[in-house]
C-alpha cells in the first residue's frame, strides 16, 4: 500500500518536472499567445448532468475573458468518469484540450487504482467548488434528530440505504457512518442517484446519502427529512442542519468537488494562466450567485494548485481506507 | 378542481401561443421529425447538441424546444421503419415488423397515415392524462418499487417469448442470448465485472442503441447489399387516394392505437422502462388479442399503429416524474431537467405551484407541437415516399453511415461503431436462419432489469419472496403473468389437438 503510494507520487513529481523542461524548451509558448484558436473542454459525463452545467458555465466565462471559444465536448462513461478522463489524458498538453474532473475520480481510483487515477493520469489544476451530501430518510421513519436515527437503528438492526452504485460516494459514506457510530446498516446499490431517491422517497427504502442537489428539492418539499450534512462546516442554504463533524463523527467529510485538470505536459505558463482565470471567475459576483443558488454549491474552490493536489491525495487515502474497510478495494 | 384545470389550461395557452414559443415549438418538432427519420441521429444526439444553445434563450422557450425534438422524433422515426425497414430511431424498431410488410404490399402512404394518426393519438391522451393526474401519476411510479419492476419486466419477458414468429424454440433461444448479452458490464450489486475481458468500453455493457440499429437496422443494409432480387417497398403511385386507409384499416386500428396508448401511458412514467419496450409490449399485447396471430408480420395494420401510439404515449408521460418529482428517466430527460436548472428552475414536486406558468406552458405547447407535427408529416409523406425512387445503391451507403454517426455521437466512443456493425451482422445471420431479432432485443434490455429488481427485492425483504404477493401491484402484475402463459400453453395445445385430425 505504502510503496504504491510513493510510486504514485514520484509519477506525479515526474510529470511536474517534465512539464518544467517542456515550457523551458518551449518558451514562444503560453504567456500571451495562449489561447490562439478554439480550446476543448472534456467533460468525462453527459450533457444535462452536475458536471456539464458546472464545466459550461466556466467553459462560458473562459470564452468571454480570453477571447477564443471554449467548447465541451461530453465524453460519458466507465466508473468516475474514465473514460473521458483518460482521452483527456492521451491528448496533446498545448493547452487546446483540457478537462473536468470530479470527486468521483477519486473514489473510483480509491477502490480500484487500475484503470484512472487523476493524480496519477492528470495535471490539476483548480478546484471549482463543491456540494456536500446529507443523510435523508423517508418520513415513514419514527426519528426527527440524529440522535432519535442512532437509538432506533441500534433497535433495528439492517435498516436500509440506497445509493447510485456499489462503490458510489453514497455508498462509502454509508459505510463510514454504520462503522464509526457501530450500526448495522443494509446497503441496496442503484443504477444512479434519480432510481436510488425514487425508492426512497416511496419508503421501499428507509434512507440515502444524497447528493444536496438532487436530494434539496425532496428537503424543501418535506417529502424526505434531512438528519445531517457531510460538509465541514454547517451548510449556508441550510444553517439548521448539523454536520457530522459537530455530532461526533470529526472524519466523516464527504464534499462533491469539481476541478479542472489538463493533460501532464501542458506548459507552466498556461497552467498559470488557467489558475488565475478560475480564481478571477470564480469571484465573479454573478457566477458565485449561481454556483450557490443553481448548483447548491458551498463556493469554497482552491486556486493553489498544489493545495488541490494535496487535498487530493488525502481524499484518496480516506476513501481507500474506507474501500478496504467494505471489502471493496482491488489492488 | 375542474375551475382551477381550465384556469391552468388558459395559462399554459398563453404561453404557449406566445410568437417566440410557438416558433421555437415548430422548430423543435421540425428538428425532431427530420432527426427521426434519418436513421441513427437519434434525439439524444440532436438534444445534447442544441442544449448549448438552449443556455441563451428564455427557460420556456428552450424547453419547449428541446421537448419538441424529443416528441418529434418519435413521429418521424417510423417513416424510414416502414419505406426501408431500417428504424429511424430505437423506439421504432417495433414498426418494422408489420410496417415494412405493408410497404412491400404497396401500401407504404396508407401504414404512414396510420402511423400519423396513430401517434397523435399517443402524444395527445398521454398529454391529457398529464394534465388531469400528473400528481396522481407521480404517486404511481412511487408505487412502483422493485417487486413491481421485477414483476412487470418479466410479464414483458414473456410478452417477447409470444411475440416471436415461428418457432417457440428458436424464440426462446434468442431471448436467452438477448439476457446473456444483457449481463455483460458491471454487477450493479457486487462491482464485479462480467464477460468485458478488461475493456473499459464494456464495463457499463453493450449500448441499447447499438444493439437496436445494429439488429434491425445494419442488418437489413446487409441484406439488401447481398440479395439481388427486386425484394424492395413500392409505391405504384403517389396519389392522395393511395395515402387514405380503408375503412377496414381504420376499423382495425383505432382500438389498437388506444390499447397501445394504455400501455404506454403506464410505461412512460415508470424511469427506466422507456418507449423501445412500450412500442414492443403494446405489439405483443396486440398480437396476443388478435383472433389470427398469424396476420403480424404480414402487414397487420395493428401491429403499426398500436407501437406508434405507445412510444408517443411514453414520450409525453415521460415528462410526469422529471418535472413532478425531479427524476430523470431518461438520458433525454435529464438533459431536459439541466436545461431547467442551469435557467434556476428546479424540477420537483414544488414546480407546479412555484412555475405554474412554465409547467403549463410546457404542456399546452405539447398540444401545439402534436398538431403541428400531424399538419406537418401528412403533406410530408408523399416525400418520404419519394425517397424510395432514390437508387438502392446510394441510399443504403449513406444510411450505413447515418447509423454509424450517430450510434459514436452518443458516447464518442469508435468502439460503438464496431458493435453496431457486430449486430448488424448477427442480425443479418438471423434473418436468414429464421431467428426473431424482437425476441432478442426484448431479452437483452429487460433480462438485466428482472435480475436487478429481483435481487434488490431480495435484500430488501431479506431473503423472503413473499413479498411478491404481499404487495398488491405486484401480486397483480404476475397473476396477469402467469395468465398470460396459461393462456399461451393452452391455446398451443387446442391448435395442436386441432391440427391431428388434418395430418391424419
């Protein structure tokens, strides 16, 4: 495990250093050349979907800043994204192809490190934001508070929780939680998060961690009762919702993050320039009312990218701890 | 109640009728009639595509839009079934059946008029059950959990053994090889991966629409290159006359368009069923209550309006879980529910009273885009025959590379083009052994969904099967199962004593 790591991160520091002697060997490059022609955006999900909207809306106020047309291209399928992720990986590092990623990268390499590891695979670059998850349960439930949720399942052992897959960050916050509050929880694996919510909400099943954006409106309605929230600090759409953190449970952190990554290579000088651009627009005032108000989005990014990448890094030893915890991890 | 439908029914006109939406409408159902009829480009395709473009226009107006594409091309994607045998679009691989047969008979405008008639049927009772139970039919798909899923997907499983031509046998078979194919991918429960030998390209299994254009759609592109003969669809001459069904038809079909809607109706509101297995289910059920099965395959006028009215129903039903509970069933429909969001508007249960306007906006304009597509495809139907005079030799290369285009543009992945070209070759090797493909693909899309409900059922009631019969709609749904093969045992056996005398 420990030597698997290491050689990950000499891959990564590999890469950093080549990406150096590229933009030294290259120098007409980037600064204020970049971008010349139209830039490709990856999408490694469908069109309609968290991902696209988000990637969209920055695609769009790239476009609008430097002048040149950013376009997505949707590239769907394989577990967290891989496969359009690692087309993103296979093109040319000149800046014209990048990309966007999601925490879901992560949790698929936590389980299984084959196939795609975004810190193995990619270059990030900045952290658009995040949304968090909140466990929800089906009013049919006789529990109001967390705490009434922790009596009656100890008195219940197998209560059941749906998730968008085996695997799934709804699924491994479940396992998280049933393991550090000693509960006994049955987890029932969907075909995605809307199949998963459609039982639930019907009371064929007794809860989910879901995703705040699709669970918000069944919160809103009173058709499902939140209990508590995944987010480090308490959610601003809802202050009244306790985190997990405050009932006792300091690890259990589960953020939706979206990032922006592009192929290993790619020069400094348009790293940079991409860095400053996210930061620049993630401050705009109208894209911040929108990441909260659309994407139900806490709006803390991360400009640095070493910072995003040692966040990175320590998402994927907690959910491989949590993966090896289920039975779930392949070598 | 009824004061408040008609006062909604008003407010959905307004905005329906407003210049802007009803361009865009008319733009939309365009868009989705021509996406439909070219084979392959399917609406998914065309929806991602425009959906980009969709982020500069007022909410309304872009949803109307997109949702016009989405409908049209239900209308649209029978014609090329009929004149070509080629499915313009998966849910209408169930036309082929008895569609091409009536165009080989020389009555290509009357199956077409049909199809017409048979569609604005579906579209406008599915648009009118939303608009009077869209609550109460929200409450129905909760219904549905999996027991009911797992019932009704086996019913359907059945339905595709009764709906095989000839041999029981052979039916069977293909059914099996359709579950088996189904398997490959990912185990939903354990994350094992089944029969993809390491490719990431299989891990999420086969796509649907690969399998469909490759069986039924390739498949007739090989045959027409390697069979030599003048087997084709005439149209001795386009005259309005020759368009006009016969009062016999019309006898026949309309009862079949209003069964097929019913089925579905129900169908599009359950996510994940989808309008491909109504068309099926409804063309089964037809067969199933004809008193001589034997006329389907032949040109049975039923057999084409009864798929085309439930693929429509489903199209407009399937608008009740994304917009009243926030469900997407349906790649389409989640492109649709992004729309909404990224304009600020969340689909859900608050959506009728938070956007009256747009919510009934959206269904009135539903009505608009029915009627305009009926306008629209009636006159257009002496041109689709048209087409037939296009030499063989031309249209069926560029119809090979319609089906290939569009079948990558769903994922962009070279891989699908591969298996699209693998099933028109397994298809084209059916066809000439006399093996059903409908049986096939019935098995392929609802054996991996008996499996997943049975099993989710399973942990759910721990172990116990008697939840089956616990639940009523459950209970219901297989009962009407195991009638369904009692039936078919039983009717098999009278024709066989029947037929002994004769031999003897």
């Amino acid at each position: 495990m420990s030597v698997k790591f290491s050689a990950t991160r000499r891959g990564v520091i590999c890469g950093g250093a080549s990406a150096g002697l590229l933009s030294l060997a290259l120098p007409a490059l980037g600064q204020t050349a970049w971008p010349e022609r139209e830039v490709k955006v990856i999408v490694p999900f469908a069109a309609g979907g968290g991902t696209d909207l988000v990637s969209r809306l920055f695609a769009q106020k790239l476009s609008d800043r430097l002048g040149k047309p950013f376009f997505v291209e949707n590239m769907a399928g394989g577990t967290g994204g891989s496969i359009g992720s690692r087309e993103l990986a296979r093109s040319t590092p000149n800046g014209y192809t990048i990309g966007s990623g999601t925490s879901s990268g992560i949790v698929a390499a936590a389980i299984d490190p084959g196939p795609y590891n975004p810190l193995r695979d990619l270059e990030p670059i900045s952290r658009y934001g995040a949304t968090t998850i909140v466990l929800v349960v089906s009013p049919s439930m006789p529990v109001r508070t967390f705490a009434e949720f922790v009596a009656y399942a100890k008195t219940k052992p197998g209560l059941t929780y749906a998730s968008s897959g085996i695997g799934s960050a709804n699924h491994l916050t479940g396992v998280m939680l049933a393991k550090q509050a000693g509960l006994e929880l049955t987890h029932v694996p969907y075909k995605g998060e809307g199949a998963a919510i459609t039982d639930v909400l019907s009371g064929t099943v007794d809860m989910i961690f879901v995703s705040l954006p699709l669970g918000r409106v069944h919160m809103e309605s009173a058709a499902l009762r939140p209990l508590a929230i995944t987010s480090a600090q308490r959610f601003p759409m809802f202050p009244d919702l306790p985190t997990f953190v405050e009932l006792g449970f300091a690890d259990l952190i589960v953020e939706a993050w979206y990032g922006l990554y592009v192929p290993k290579g790619t020069p400094d000088a348009i790293r940079d320039k991409l860095v400053a651009e996210i930061s620049a627009i993630r401050r705009d005032e109208a894209v911040l009312k929108q990441l909260i108000e659309q994407f139900t989005f806490d709006a803390r990014g991360q400009d640095d990218p070493e910072k995003f990448r040692a966040y990175m890094e320590a998402e994927l030893a907690r959910f491989r701890a949590a993966a090896l915890a289920a039975g779930l991890a392949k070598s | 109640m009824s004061g408040d439908l008609t006062s909604n029914i008003l407010l959905g006109l307004q905005t329906a009728l407003q210049p802007d939406n009803l361009w865009f409408c008319f733009l939309g159902v365009l868009l989705g009639t021509i996406i439909g009829v070219v084979p392959g480009i399917g609406a998914l395709t065309a929806i991602a595509m425009l959906f980009p473009i969709t982020l500069h226009l007022q909410p309304t107006s872009a949803i109307i839009m997109l949702a016009g594409i989405f409908y049209g091309s239900s209308y649209g994607g029978s014609t090329a079934s009929i004149l070509l045998n080629v499915p313009g679009d998966p849910n209408a691989a169930a036309t082929c059946l008895d569609g091409y047969p009536m165009a080989r008979q020389g009555r290509a405008g009357v199956a077409l008029t049909l199809v017409a008639g048979g569609s604005f049927i579906g579209g406008s009772v599915g648009i009118l059950l939303m608009m009077a139970f869209s609550p109460l039919l929200a409450s129905l798909a909760l219904k549905f959990g999996p027991p009911e899923y797992f019932a009704l997907m086996t019913l359907g499983l059945l339905a595709a053994a009764i709906i095989s031509e000839g041999s029981m046998v052979k039916g069977l078979a293909m059914v099996l090889l359709g579950i088996f194919l189904g398997t490959i991918g990912t185990d939903v429960y354990t994350g094992i991966e089944r029969f993809t030998f390491g490719s990431p390209s299989l891990t999420d299994g086969i796509s649907m629409v690969a399998v469909t254009m490759g069986l039924f759609g390739i498949s007739e592109v090989y045959a027409t290159a390697t069979d030599r003969a003048e087997n084709v669809a005439r149209q001795s001459k386009i005259t309005f006359r020759s368009m006009l069904p016969t009062w016999d038809d019309i006898r026949r079909a309309a009862p079949a368009a209003l069964r097929g809607t019913g089925v579905g109706a129900i169908l599009g509101i359950l996510p994940g069923a989808g309008s491909t297995i109504a068309a099926f289910m409804s063309y089964s059920l037809e067969k199933r209550l004809s008193k001589d099965p034997s006329r389907f395959g032949r040109g049975a006028v039923e057999g084409v309006t009864a798929p085309e009215a439930a693929n429509n129903a489903a199209d407009q039903t399937a608008f009740i879980p994304t917009l009243t509970l926030g469900i997407p069933g349906k790649p389409t429909m989640a492109i649709i529910m992004g729309a909404l969001m990224i304009h600020g508007i969340q689909p859900g249960p608050l959506m009728l009273t938070q956007k009256p306007d747009l919510f009934w906006g959206l269904v009135m304009s539903f009505w608009v885009g029915n009627l305009l597509l009926l306008v629209l495809n009636l006159p257009l139907i002496g041109i689709w025959i048209r087409l037939l005079t296009i030499p063989y030799k031309l249209l069926f290369p560029a119809i090979l590379v319609f089906i290939c285009l569009g079948v990558y543009s769903v994922n962009r992945n070279p891989f699908e083009v591969w298996t699209v070209l693998a099933f028109g070759g397994l298809g084209y090797v059916m066809r000439l052994y006399g093996f059903p493909i409908a049986a096939l693909l019935l098995g392929f899309v609802l054996g991996p969904m008996v499996e997943e409900n049975f099993r989710r059922t399973m942990i759910i009631a721990r172990g116990s099967p008697a939840i089956f019969i616990e639940r009523p709609l459950s209970a219901a749904i297989l009962v009407l199962a195991v009638l369904a093969v009692g039936i078919a045992v039983f009717s098999g056996l009278k024709r066989r004593r029947a037929a002994f005398p004769v031999a003897e």
